[in-house]
C-alpha cells in the first residue's frame, strides 16, 4: 500500500548533456517539485549542470561513491534512502535527476528498490547511446536487426556480445578502452566514438583508433556495426 500523505519521488532523465534534450515533461517536474536531489562523485554533479536551468525548487548534492563495494556500497545506498525517505515523509514532492535516463545503468534504480512504498514515477530520458548515434549519424539498429548494450569491463561479455550482435553499443569504455578496440577490430567491426555527448568539449569520430593511449572521459561510448562481407 502506497503512503499517500507523502511526497512523490520522481526519478528525471536529463539526457546525456545538452540542456536542450530535456523532454517538456521533466522541466515541468523539475520547476514544481520541492526538492531536487543530485547524485554526486566527488562533490561534482554533471546532472545538476545540465538541469540547472529548470530548478526551482531545493537542491540537494547527494554523494555517491559508486567505486565502494559488498557491504560499504549497501550501507552507503541504504543511507542516502533513508534520507530520501525522510523527505518524502515530511510531504515533499522530491525529483532525483540522472544523467541520460533513469531505468539505464542509474543510480536511481537502487533507490526506487529502497523506497517502494512510496508512489514513484519515472521521466524517460535521452540516453547517451542514442545521442551519439544521432552525432554519428549511425543508426544503433535497421530493420528487424537486434543490438546488444554492453559496459565495457568484462571482455568475455563483450566478445560474446559482438559475436552473437551486428550492432554493438558499448558504454564507460574508459575502463578499457584498448581492449574494446581490440575486440571490435577482431570481430571485424566498424565502430564511431562520441565522447561528452551533448558539452561543450564533445568529441565525435568514427576514428576511436586515434586516441588509442590517451586518457578517455568517463562519459564515451562507442557504437560498432558488423563489416558486411
């Protein structure tokens, strides 16, 4: 049963870095809601930067050290819930913002699984594989065609992926970015590389093999198409 005298919790894409790709939907959430949380690393909050504009309402930086692991990282997110839940139930309307969209690889999955006895709504967001498709102007999939999208990280993942998949996306390929080089070259991909999609600083080419070595933003994605024989 859903707690009715307390606040909503809305979860907010804010696509991928361009203020513009914000849906009407979430602007208008996030110009009533009471309370705006965005998630942090390091006191830095790149959701906040782009949905800057919009907020009307409170904000708050909630810090995240998504490098903790086992027990620290559950008490770690079992205390930011408790918190959000404290400001739910003093009947404050309260959106969490992400980066991209809310139900892909987002910090507010973990909170909507703390907080299910609250009402929760979810505003899709741009993701950042579809923007760096649109800049790339290479389509993620055609036809009756699957795609697979894959963190990059675990290479026998990914190397089942690019041989089961035509279309491969891979995402945060700073983790390793040579070995996914390797992977597509092996398996004989084309592959366009679009890094801070949507700043000022974005980087588009559909030749990642020129900054093989160099240090890679967290926020990349590479986008591979099967070579047709």
């Amino acid at each position: 049963m859903k707690t009715k005298s307390a606040g909503k919790f809305y979860g907010v894409g804010v696509g991928p870095g361009d203020p513009e790709l914000l849906t009407l939907r979430a602007v208008r959430v996030l110009e009533k809601v009471d309370i705006v949380i965005a998630p942090s690393a390091g006191g830095d909050s790149i959701a906040f930067e782009i949905a800057k504009p919009y907020i009307k309402g409170k904000l708050l930086k909630m810090p995240f050290e998504m490098g903790a692991c086992g027990r620290a990282r559950q008490e770690a997110l079992d205390k930011n819930a408790d918190l959000i839940r404290r400001m739910l139930l003093e009947g404050n309307d309260t959106a969490f913002i992400t980066l991209g969209d809310p139900m892909t690889y987002s910090t507010f999955i973990y909170m909507t699984e703390r907080l299910t006895d609250f009402e929760i709504e979810v505003i899709p967001g741009v993701t950042s594989f579809s923007a760096a498709a649109a800049k790339l102007l290479m389509p993620v999939a055609e036809g009756r065609k699957p795609f697979a999208v894959v963190p990059a990280g675990d290479r026998e993942i990914l190397e089942k992926a690019l041989e089961n998949f035509d279309n491969v996306v891979v995402m945060k390929v700073s983790s390793d970015y040579g070995g996914v080089l390797d992977l597509l070259e092996q398996k004989g991909f084309r592959s366009g590389l679009v890094v801070r999609c949507g700043h000022r600083d974005e980087v588009v080419t559909l030749e990642p093999e020129k900054y093989r070595g160099q240090k890679i933003d967290y926020l990349s994605v590479i986008i591979g198409k099967k070579v047709k024989p």
